[in-house]
C-alpha cells in the first residue's frame, strides 16, 4: 500500500494505492477560494494552506484504517512546483517515513500526469502497458504544455513544448481579458457553448507539420487587440463567440500538433493529462484521432486531471524512475523537468 502526497502548488491531497485493487481511498482540500481574490496562486497563502490542511486530511485518512498498518511506502511530489509548498509534502512524507519505518520515494509530478492516463486502465488488465506502447500522450496544464512519447522500458522523450505561455494559462489569462475569474479555463469552456468557433479568426501558432512547438501568448495579444476594437455592447453580445473562437484557436492547435505526431510514427495508444484535460471539447477532438488511427485513447478520470495525489502514488508504483532514494537526502525541486 503506498501513501501518496501531492502539494507542490495549491491542491493539498492524500491518496492510498493498493497494488492488488488500485486507489483504495483520496482525501483532497483544495485551496482555490483562498487565492481567488488575487487572481492566481499566492505561494505564502499556499504554504500555510498546506500546513493546516494536510493534518486535517491526515486525520479523515486514519478513520478508514490505521496507515501505519497498512502503509509499505510514502510517495511524495519532490517537484516541479512552489518551493515552500513541495518543502511541506515533503517534511510530512519523511516525518511519517521515520514514524512508521517505511521508504519514501520522490515522484516528478510531470511524471506523475504522464501517466495518469494509464491510472483507470490498472482496475481493467494486469500488464497496463501491453498492447498501448508505444503511447504518444499531450499533458496540458496551467504551468505545462508538452506533447511526448512513452517507449517500451517506460522511457520518455518530448516531441514539443511551448515557447512561452502554458495552454491553461492561456485560457487563463484570456479569461482575465474577458472577465472570468482564475482559473479562466472551465469558465470560458461553459461561456463558448453555443458561441461561433469560426465566429472570430484568432492565431494557431506554429501549424506547419514541420514546427515541432507550441506558442500561445500571440493568442492572447490577439484577443486583447480584438477587444480593443469592440464595444462594451458589442462585446456582451458576441460574448459566446468570443469565448468559443478563442478557446477553439487555443484548442486547435492542440490537436493539430498532436495530428501530426500521430502521422509521424506508429503508435498504440493517445493520451491526454493535466488540467486542461478536463475540457470536454479537446478530450472529444483526441478521442477522434485516436479512432481515426484505430487506436485506443486515455486518459484519467476527470478528477485525476488537475493536480492530485492519486497519480502520484500510482506513478510510484508503476514508473520505473521512481525508486526509494535515502530519505535524509531527499529533498524539493522546483524546476524539474519531464526528462
Ligand atoms: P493544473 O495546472 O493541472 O492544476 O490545471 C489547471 C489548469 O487547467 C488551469 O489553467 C485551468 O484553467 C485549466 N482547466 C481546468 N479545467 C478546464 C476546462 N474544463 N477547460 C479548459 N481548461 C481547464
Ligand atoms: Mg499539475
């Protein structure tokens, strides 16, 4: 049974994995209300969040069974993400390791949605990775956009990244420009249903087959010039069209890319991860490719999208890189990389 404990940015989350029956049980408190107002995530917010939170998850997790019982290793998030909030799991996951004398391993977080797509396939067959490598997969996240493979051996290497902003952060910050809250992205999605994709002609970056990259930030420029020219009245009458036309551009080039990639080489599987993950158009448009290649398409469930420990404890589990290092000299990295 591996504990798993995720706070590198503002969700404070607990989950226990068993080898035999998958997640047997996850305690979340997310944070958002609490940075809300600031328009992003506050890191000191976030810290303090964390310290009270995780006792109180710690606490509803002891209810179901006695972890020290139960529990044979402690998986962490060691990076990347906010150093003071990383520093957090990481001290309750070493503190708990000598508690209880169990291992505690460090686990990529970028890892960790790399393969949360395989995390519902593990209650379905025993050898996950049979007949689905090699997997091309897009994590798409507020911090991250990367489009990779994953080879036989579990080695991964990046196909594109972007350039400058994040796919979620994108559809964050053009949320901003149209008044939605952070975080923009689910709200926009709600705001474009029944709007006109085609109804503005906003930018896809990069859409030659030979550009291996993303770029989002003229998106956003484009949407503020579009703004720019319109009024208010004209704004909230296009409202919808403006929001379905800019999520479209953003998710356009999305699927593009990945077409492209899925034409390039032989592939078994697609997957989708990370937060973005949640949007019902883009997980549609990948599930298409996937069977126009007559591949199967995953990805986790919508609650193991966005940032939670589910998908770090499984990773401890099944990504050969994770092994258990000497806790002493574990300790946070808020720049890690995929590879
Ligand atoms: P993460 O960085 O993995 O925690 O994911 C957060 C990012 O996912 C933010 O940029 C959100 O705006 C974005 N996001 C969450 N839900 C949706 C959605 N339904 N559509 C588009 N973006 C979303
Ligand atoms: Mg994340």
């Amino acid at each position: 049974m591996i504990l798993g404990i995720e706070s590198s940015c503002d969700e404070s989350a607990l989950a226990l994995f068993s080898s035999k029956r998958g997640i047997v049980g996850e305690w979340v408190k997310s944070q958002i209300t609490k940075h809300i107002e600031y328009g992003g995530v506050v890191p000191d917010i976030a810290v303090r969040e964390h310290l009270s939170n995780f006792f109180v998850l710690l606490d509803a997790a002891e209810k179901g069974e006695r972890l020290r019982d139960s529990v044979t290793r402690i998986a962490v998030t060691c990076g990347p993400g906010l150093a003071g909030c990383l520093a957090v799991g990481l001290s309750l996951a070493k503190t708990l390791g000598l508690l209880w004398d169990v291992p505690v391993i460090g686990v990529n977080h970028l890892r960790g949605h790399a393969f949360s797509p395989f995390l519902p396939l593990y209650q379905e067959q025993e050898d996950i990775f049979a007949d689905h490598l090699p997997h091309l997969s897009l994590l798409v996240s507020g911090g991250n956009t990367i489009l990779f493979r994953i080879d036989d051996g579990q080695s991964i290497e990046i196909l594109a990244e972007t350039v400058d902003d994040a796919a979620g952060e994108a559809l964050d910050k053009g949320g901003k420009l149209l008044g939605i809250p952070y975080p923009g992205g689910p709200i926009l999605e709600q705001h474009a249903i029944g709007g006109d994709p085609r109804a503005f002609d906003f930018p896809r970056s990069f859409s030659a087959r030979s550009e291996m990259r993303f770029s989002f930030s003229g998106l956003k420029t484009s949407l503020l010039y579009t703004l720019e020219k319109l009024t208010d009245e004209q704004i909230r009458a296009r409202y919808a069209d403006l929001c379905a036309s800019y999520q479209s551009a953003a998710i356009d080039q999305l699927v593009t890319k990945t077409k492209h990639a899925l034409e390039s080489s032989e592939f078994s599987s697609l997957g989708l991860s990370g937060g973005v993950a949640n949007n019902k158009t883009l997980r549609c448009r990948l599930a298409e490719l996937a069977s126009d290649q007559n591949i199967r398409f995953l990805a986790p469930n919508l609650c193991h999208t966005g940032d939670n420990a589910a998908m770090i404890a499984f990773a401890a589990h099944i990504d050969r890189e994770c092994v258990a290092e000497d806790s002493a000299a574990l300790t946070f990295q808020p720049s890690l990389r995929l590879t």
